[in-house]
C-alpha cells in the first residue's frame, strides 16, 4: 500500500493517545490501510454531531420505572433508553425499554393551578431524604433532590436541560457484537449512550428539505455504520484496554471515525431494511466463520442479508472480491485474538 497515504491517516488520527497512535498503525491490517487508500472517506463529525444523553444529577427521581407513578400527567413522562442491554436490535422500539424520564418544563406555580400530578411529584422530590451517592460528601444525607450539587445549580430543578434529538446511538463497549442502533421515534437517552444528531436544516439556500429526507440521511449513515466495513474500523481504532477482551470506543474518539457521505450511499437505505428487523448476531455468526478455529484457512459465508449490504459499500470503497474476503478475515481474527488474550489472562 501507498506509504504517503499511512502519512495522511497519522496526521488523521492526531487527537488519540500518542502512545496509542502508533501501536494503531502498527497493528492495523494492512486491508483497513487499503480500504482507506481512495481517500473516500470523511471523520463522522462532518456527517452528524457527537453527543451525549442526559446526565440528571438525580437518576432516582428522574428515571422512573414505566407504569408506577400513574399520577404524574404523561405529557411529562416519554420512554428513555436507559441501558446499552436494553437494546436488543438495530432499531430501538418502546417495547425494549423499562423506564420513563420526568420531562417537565412549566414553572411549579402552573403545576399547582393545572397538572396537579406532577406537582405533588416534584413537592415529594423536595421532601424526600436523600443519600448523597458519590465524591467527598459521599453517604451525607440531605433534605431534597433540589438541594444536590447536581440539580441546584439549574433554573429550575427538576427540569433537564434540552437534548437534540438522538438518531443513531454510539455504544461505549464492544465484545464480539457491533452494533449502531437507530432510534427512529427521536426517544431520549441516559448518558450511557453517546449518539449522533443529524442536523435536519437544508444543505443549500434553495432546498426543499423535508422530513423524510432527513429520515433518509439516517437511514444511509446508519446503513453503513453497521456494514462490515464500518465494524472493522471500530475494531482498529477501538481501545483495548478494559480486561476481559472488552473494546472501548469513546464519544470524542468516534469524532474522526471513517465515514461514507450518505450523499453517495443512495439505495443502499433498501437493502438495509431486512437487517433493521432482526437482532444482530456474534460477528462469527454474521459473517459465517469459527471462531473455535483459526480464522485465516476458513472461507466466509455471510449471512445473506449482510452480504448484500456489504457488497454495496464495498463497490463504493473500490474492493475486489480478495480485499473482501480479507476485510472478513481481519475483522474477525482481531475479534478472536482479542477475546482469546482475555481468556488466558482470566
């Protein structure tokens, strides 16, 4: 591969660790290096911005176990997607999530005269005793979730600060399952989660951009983001440092993550259709190798609807069938090697 190009991704990847950087370059296969050579991709940044969900000061007044305070008006209730284990396919639905975040905007004198549900709910949230959970206060007791650090310091209290709205989640932690679910009804999210928010105004002055082309953009990113392809680079660029094979990818890191305009990606929304609708399964079981055996004698058998997702993004990056097959292979020899150092460490 093109020395001057391995150059360009050094100076690409300039905001990780230095130590990390070059161990990166050196353990990168060289298929991610090729992949990468047409210069087609973008950092993610440029597609979407890279966020967090809430982080509520208060988690146990805020987050509120679906169904138990009938009470409180549900204007001010939405479901919340609270853990990463909660999210069990690449398209996030109500059904999977157990709790309800308290969303309450309006002043405590219009709670009282109008929702008077929710007012009793923030009066108990100022009555109650409260353990403080964490830092040098840790075990203090204190009147009111009004009287924490965490929540005092806002206009009012109880109400969260607005989020953009969440459409593609980022998990933080990886085994031999990727995944980056959509989240199509815009629903809330814990700071488990960090997300991707695509800005929704038009491209240029003079177009007409409606909301089903906004749903189309996602659609396309989030088509590509759970491609092969895409898992490979998470894998590289991913960190390795939490024991028990675990890989890491932070918010902040994604920033520069490898990404395909969705601008180019058109059609591709239609083959990603069949996998929204099932769970995502072991990377060994999506691309058909054993991890039992060692990867690199074994021929890929994808599953079907994957391949075609694939084949789509890899005619765009420019692979043969050989740099295809190897992007299997790497992929999952890195899975392996990861998962097996973990286990002779145990």
């Amino acid at each position: 591969s093109n020395p001057e190009m391995r150059t360009e991704c050094l100076v690409e990847f300039d905001d990780l660790d230095p130590e990390e950087k070059w161990l990166l370059f050196t353990k990168a296969p060289e298929i991610y290096f090729q992949a990468r050579e047409g210069g087609l991709f973008q950092g993610l940044e440029n597609v979407g911005l890279i966020t967090r969900g809430f982080t509520s000061g208060a988690n146990d007044f805020f987050f509120i176990p679906k169904g138990t305070r009938p009470e409180i008006e549900s204007r001010f209730l939405k479901p919340v997607i609270k853990t990463p284990r909660e999210v069990t396919g690449i398209t996030v639905n109500e059904e999977m999530l157990a709790n309800e975040v308290f969303l309450c905007q309006p002043s405590k004198r219009i709670l009282k005269n109008e929702f008077p549900g929710a007012h009793a709910y923030v009066k108990e949230g100022e009555e109650k005793i409260v353990e403080i959970k964490r830092g040098k206060d840790k075990g203090t007791e204190l009147v009111g979730y009004n009287s924490l650090s965490t929540t005092k310091s806002r206009p009012q209290w109880y109400t969260l600060p607005k989020l953009k709205r969440a459409d593609i989640l980022l998990r933080q932690f990886y085994n031999d399952k990727f995944d980056f679910p959509l989240n199509p009804l815009g629903l809330p999210c814990d700071h488990t989660f960090y997300y991707i928010h695509l800005p929704a105004e038009a491209e240029g002055i003079w177009t007409e951009y409606s909301e089903s082309d906004h749903q189309m953009k996602i659609l396309r990113l989030g088509a590509y983001l759970n491609s092969s392809i895409s898992w490979m680079f998470v894998e590289v660029l991913g960190r390795k440092n939490m024991g028990e094979g675990v890989l890491t990818c932070y918010g902040p890191e994604m920033r520069p993550f490898p990404t395909l305009d969705p601008n180019r990606l058109e059609g591709i929304e239609d083959l990603f259709k069949p996998l929204t609708e099932r769970p995502v399964e072991s990377v060994f079981k999506e691309l058909g190798l054993d991890p039992e055996l060692p990867i690199s004698g074994q021929t890929p058998n994808p599953k079907p609807d994957r391949k075609v997702l694939d084949d789509f993004v890899f005619d765009i990056v420019g692979l043969d069938e050989e740099q295809r097959t190897q992007v299997y292979l790497s992929l999952c020899e890195m899975v392996q090697n990861r998962l097996s150092k973990a286990k002779n460490i145990l």
